[in-house]
C-alpha cells in the first residue's frame, strides 16, 4: 500500500512545478549554449519564460551577455531582446542550476577515436546537474544519444543524491530535431517528441515543452523517444548512403543519377528523393547512427545498415579526389603540384558550420597527394581545428578571375553564392559533386563527381 504521505508529497511536487510553467515563473536553464541550445534559451525567453544558459566556454557566456550572437544564422537582434531585457542571462557558474526550475542538458554527444560514443559531457553534466538537484526539479536531457542513456547514466547519478524520480524530481528525454538554415521549419513549428522515466516526469515535460512548441509528441518511454531521434538520423544516412552508392554504379555506365532522381520523383507515391553528394557532415547523421551500432553489439545483434551506410559515405571524399585524379589525368595534370580550389567548407548550403565537413576531408586527401589546395567559403573565413583535420587556411574570394587561377575547381557545399553561372567563365576544369554548374557556365571541361 502506497504511503499517504507520499503520494500528498508526490501530488504537490508536481503540481507546484506545473503551476510555475502554466503561470511561467518557472525558470528554465539551458546546458549547452550551442547549434541547439542557443536557439532554445530564444525560444523560452520569447515565450515569456525568465532563462538561464550555462556554458564552459566563457567567450559564449560573455558574448551573449553582450548581446552579440556567435552563430550566424541565430540573428543578433533576438540575442539583444533577449539578453538585453534581462529576461535571459548566460553563466558559467554551475551552482546557479539550483535557481532553476527545469534544466535542459544540450552538450556534445561525440565519436572516439574508434567511433565508440564519447559519453563523457553527458556523464560530467549528470554530476554537475546531481549536486544542485532539488525537489520539484525537472531535467530534460536533448543531446542524441543511444537508447538507455537517460535510465543508466543520469538516473543513477540523481538517485544517488536521496531523491526520488517521479515524486521529488522528474526525468524525461526530448530530442532535439534542429536544423540549422532551415527558413520553413523552426524549433517553434517543428514537432517535439517527449519521452520520460516515468508518467509524472512526463506529464512535466509535456507541460513545459506544451507551453513553447506547438505540438508535443509524448511516447511511452525515454528509450523511444531516445531511439526515434536515432531511426530519424540512420533512415537519412542509409538513403544517402543509397543514392551515393548508385551514383558510383551509373557514373561506371554513363548515366546521370541527378536526371535519374529526377524521373524517379515523378512517382506520386513510395519514393522520397536523395541526393547524392562529397559524403556526410554535421554533428549528427555522420556519428549519431554509430551510437545505435555500438549499443546494438552491447546486446549481442549487429546494426548492419548503419555500418554499411557508413562505409559507403566515409568513401564519398575519397571518390571525389579520385574523379578530380582522373580529370586533372585527362588534361595532362597530375595531382601532385596541381592548383586545386574547394568549394564550401560548411557540410550544407548557406550555414557556417564545418563540423565533419567533407570538404576538410577532401582537401587535406589532396594535400597527402601533393597539391597546393585552397578553400572558398563566404560564410567560414577561416579553417578552424576540427575533431581530425587542422588545414590552417583561409578563404580565397569568391570571384571568376579567382576560379579561373586553378588547374581544379571542386564543387563541394550548394551555397547560394556558387550558383553564379558567370563564375565558372574562366575555369578549366570543375568537378561538381552537387549538380550545380551547368556545363555551358564552364570555359574547360565539367565533370559529376
Ligand atoms: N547541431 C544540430 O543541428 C543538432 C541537431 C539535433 C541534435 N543535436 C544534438 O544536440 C547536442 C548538442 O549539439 P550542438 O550542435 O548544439 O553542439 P555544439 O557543439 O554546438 O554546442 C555544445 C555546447 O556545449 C558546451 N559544453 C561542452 N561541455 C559542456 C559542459 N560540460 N557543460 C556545459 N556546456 C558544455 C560547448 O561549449 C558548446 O557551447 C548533441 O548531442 C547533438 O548530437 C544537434
């Protein structure tokens, strides 16, 4: 029999964290001031919400306090009406976590150097998150992770501290569905799944997230709600993986798989079309599908369409510098000394983030071959450290006179900018991985890669 003590206290825990988000004097802290957490800390504080965002980095806290934005696509004016009106702060001071009301946790979910998660953000954050736990406390943990993080590693961690789940405090996994550039779609308007240790923790997270987005998907479990953002990431790498696999076929037979895309999409129903490209970037499909295969062999079962899809994307680099191999062959040029320009650094059109860019991939494959490489980019300036490649260059200007300065030019990134057709009227060769210069733009030789 239920303790009547305890489910009096179990009510008003909950009910009291549900009267402060429904009358928003919750205070929401968000851990993690990235590509998600940053538009988070907006959303909240545009919805009425006082916020606090916690980082390590000070050169973001300080920033944002500032009233300056870090990202180029989050504008300046809504960090300013924001931060400014003081309805939003940024901290790297950790006992503060016990002001707030619900803690969002959105850090790094990395690779190893073997592809094994890099768990220890999330482990690190728990700890920091358990030493200020209190009751009426809702945390919600976004980063992508695979199924069972929110139940092994914070759970334990919080249960540690003499609370219980789901009567003192609440638990529930979100995951976050950003996507960077996209002007149709915001973390307002975008579906927001909600799945929790237990129905109270639920019920919490539903609420808050209820009261910011315009619709909640609750689910049964933390490890759905953990797993659909996974199935979500592994159904785009394997289609890309698909069509980047197909592209390689029909090169080898002369056809065109961007004209075979696009009779193919002419189907009304059963096919959604993919593209192929120079293989995979961002922080998320390139390592996330990784987090399911090394969880899989944890319980025995092999998660062989993620392994694959990774094989043949991880390939995608090197199969563009051997097409830029045979077309610099073809005019008489070897690699080796030739004057190659990339591009696009960033892993999609119109955004500045270059995290596992295939791009850096391809020229620093250039760079072990023997070329003198160079990069254009008018949304990165300059080459910035990455998990493997440090390249230490800066873009060139995004011009024909410069274009037409190298023996190679490769298309890697659709950026607006390269869709210029007159920029291409003094260049040799291109080889173009994204079907974006026509072939009559080009003074010399065109090629698909
Ligand atoms: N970028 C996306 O489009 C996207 C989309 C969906 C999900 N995700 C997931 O969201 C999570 C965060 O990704 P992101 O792109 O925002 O990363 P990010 O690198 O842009 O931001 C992470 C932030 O966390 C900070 N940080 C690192 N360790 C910390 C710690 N111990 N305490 C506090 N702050 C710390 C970093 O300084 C950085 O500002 C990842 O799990 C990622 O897979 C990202």
């Amino acid at each position: 029999m239920p303790d009547v003590t305890e489910l009096a206290t179990e009510a008003s825990a909950l009910d009291d964290l549900l009267r402060k988000i429904d009358t928003r004097s919750a205070r929401i802290g968000v851990i993690g001031l990235g590509y998600v957490g940053l538009p988070l800390v907006l959303l909240f504080s545009e919805s009425g919400f006082d916020v606090l965002g916690f980082d390590v980095d000070p050169a973001k806290t300080d920033a944002l306090n500032r009233g300056e934005s870090y990202i180029r696509h989050v504008g300046v004016d809504r960090i300013q009406q924001a931060f400014r009106s003081r309805s939003a702060a940024a901290t790297g001071d950790f006992g503060r976590l016990a002001e707030c009301d619900a803690v969002i946790i959105c850090v790094p979910t990395p690779l190893g150097a073997h592809r094994d998660p890099d768990m220890k953000y999330i482990r690190t954050t728990a700890e920091v998150v358990a030493r200020t736990l209190r009751r009426g406390q809702l945390v919600v943990l976004e980063s992508t992770t695979y199924p069972g993080t929110t139940r092994e590693e914070l759970l334990p961690r919080f249960e540690a501290t003499g609370l219980k789940c789901g009567s003192d405090y609440f638990l529930a996994f979100s995951p976050e569905r950003e996507d960077p550039g996209n002007r149709q779609f915001n973390n307002r308007t975008i579906p927001k799944i909600v799945g929790a240790i237990d129905a109270a923790s639920r019920d919490a997270a539903v609420r808050m997230y209820g009261s910011v987005v315009e619709q909640v998907v609750p689910v049964a479990s933390a490890e759905v709600a953990e797993s659909s953002k996974l199935l979500e990431n592994i159904f785009r790498a394997v289609n890309i993986a698909l069509v980047n696999e197909l592209k390689v076929v029909f090169n080898r037979m002369g056809i065109d798989i961007w004209e075979v895309i696009e009779a193919a999409k002419t189907k009304p129903f059963g096919f959604m079309p993919f593209y192929p490209g120079p293989g995979l970037g961002g922080h998320c499909i390139p390592l996330d599908p990784f987090y399911l295969a090394w969880k899989a062999a944890e319980h025995g079962v092999w998660a062989r369409f993620v392994e694959l899809a990774g094989e043949v994307n991880t390939g995608m680099p090197r199969y563009v510098v051997e097409r830029t191999t045979e077309a610099l062959n073809e005019s008489g040029k070897s690699v080796k000394g030739a004057r190659v320009l990339v591009l696009g650094l960033s892993y999609k059109p119109d955004i500045d983030d270059d995290r596992e860019s295939p791009s850096a991939e391809i020229l620093q494959l250039l760079r072990d071959r023997g070329a003198d490489v160079a990069y254009c980019d008018p949304h990165i300036p300059f080459t910035r450290r990455g998990r493997k490649h440090d390249l230490n260059l800066t873009s060139v200007a995004c011009s024909a006179e410069t274009f037409g300065e190298y023996d190679a030019v490769i298309v890697s990134t659709a950026h607006t900018a390269f869709k210029e057709p007159s920029l291409y009227r003094y260049t040799q060769l291109v080889v173009d991985t994204r079907n974006l210069v026509p072939a009559t733009a080009v003074k010399g030789r065109l090629y698909r890669a």
